[in-house]
C-alpha cells in the first residue's frame, strides 16, 4: 500500500500523549510516520470517513502490533460501515491492553452486522459493569437501539429510563441520551412526549452533535425557506433542513 500525503502542519505530535507513549516501542521515524497518519485519521474521520480510513490503513500496516493502530483502524472502519473489520480491530486493541471501554462500539458493530440479540447478550455482560459512567450511557443507547432493530419499541424506551435520562446535570452524553428517548416516543406514536424530548435535548446539545432542533421544529410544523431567495416573496420556498436521522 502507497504512503498517503500528509499535509506539512501535521508533525505528529498533535495525538494524545498515551498514544505517543505507546508509539515509543517503535523506532523514533518510524513512530513519526505512524503518529502523523494518526493524527489524520482524527482530522477525517467525521467529515471525510472513507479518507481516514485509507490513513488508518498505512499505520496498520507500519504498526500493527500497537493497540492505539489497531483502535484507530477499527474506528475508521466503523465510520465506514465495515463492521466486521471494524469488530476485528477492535478486538485485537481489546486482546492487547484488556481493556473495557470498547465494548460498547463492539456491540454496536454486531447491531451493524444484523445481530441485535448478540449486542443485548453484551449488554447484559460483566464487563458492562466495569464501564465509565459514559460507557455505560453508550452501552444503554446501544441496547435501545438493538431492542428497535428487532421491533421492540417498548422495550427501547424503557431501556433507556434511567437515572442519567432523569438528571437535569448537563454531561457529555446527554443531548444524545435525550435525543434517542425522544426518537423512540416519537416513533412509538408518542407525539406529544417526543416532543418534549427533543426540547429536552436541545436544551443540552450545546455543540450541535444531533439534529434535536430540526426534528423540533418539524414537529412544531416549521418551514424553512431561503431568505437569500428575492423571487419568493410573500410565497414559502421549498422545505429545507438536513433529512431525519435515527440515532
């Protein structure tokens, strides 16, 4: 596989310092090379996934006995939807450091893989228990989303009833917690409760990582038109806004 062009502000030293630690078993260029691959991995992977995981597939190949390679490719490989790959990766990170906090995506990946029965069995595993507080917020969204994989939409959102969905303390997973309750009212029927849901989860996305305000408005029966349109007039303009999206 070609080397892949890194662009000249990339040194490398952008990752995290655990990462840079373990990249220290390597010889010093080396651990450079794979270090600046990483970092564009980070850079892409939201907005251009396939690209990172064209990136994350050089630093498997330069490092592949480094467990932060073999995470970074398995989180490149599940933003592209190869999640058998992406399990396998994940997998092998897991065999290497022991280590827990990948056991959420593992399950998602087997939801990606049309195994929603094993992502419950996970959900139900000690190694849960073993879990952060936000690994354990993600491990309840995932076994939400395995119970709606197999039809249970009541069972989804007593799933994700909990203490976390309860508090009013704004953390991290919170505007996504929300946000998935109110998907589920939503699409068991329960209009009125969705909605105050997605109010909810608007409330708490103060980085904009869901779509809660457009779902509100379109339940609140809101239009957006371009402003920038002089033709339109006193007329609406077509509907606009991204397209739903489930979490």
């Amino acid at each position: 596989m070609k080397r892949l062009p890194i662009p000249e502000d990339v040194t490398g030293e952008e990752i995290d310092k655990d990462v840079r630690q373990e990249l220290q078993s390597l010889p010093k260029t080396l651990a450079d090379d794979v270090a600046k691959n990483l970092v564009m991995v980070a850079r892409l992977i939201d907005e251009e996934p396939e690209s990172a995981y064209g990136y994350s597939k050089v630093a498997l190949r330069l490092a592949s006995r480094v467990a932060a390679v073999r995470e970074a490719a398995g989180f490149a490989a599940y933003a592209t939807q190869k999640y058998a790959e992406a399990l396998a990766e994940f997998r092998a990170a897991r065999r290497m450091t022991g280590n827990v906090d990948l056991w959420p995506v593992m399950a998602d990946c087997e939801r990606g893989l049309g195994r929603p029965e094993k992502a419950l069995d996970m959900a139900g595993a000690p190694e849960v228990q073993k879990l952060d507080k936000a690994g354990q917020v993600e491990m309840r969204l995932v076994a939400a989303g395995a119970r709606r994989d197999m039809g249970q939409l009541d069972a989804a959102i007593v799933t994700l009833q909990s203490p976390e969905l309860a508090s009013s303390s704004i953390q991290p997973w919170t505007a996504r917690l929300r946000y998935a309750y109110a998907d589920a009212l939503l699409a068991a029927g329960r209009e009125s409760e969705a909605r105050e849901w997605f109010a909810k989860a608007v409330e708490s996305d103060k980085d904009g990582s869901t779509d809660a305000s457009d779902r509100l408005a379109e339940l609140d029966g809101v239009e957006f038109v371009d402003a920038l349109d002089e033709n339109t007039g006193d007329q609406d303009g077509p509907e606009g806004g991204p397209e739903d999206e489930e979490d």
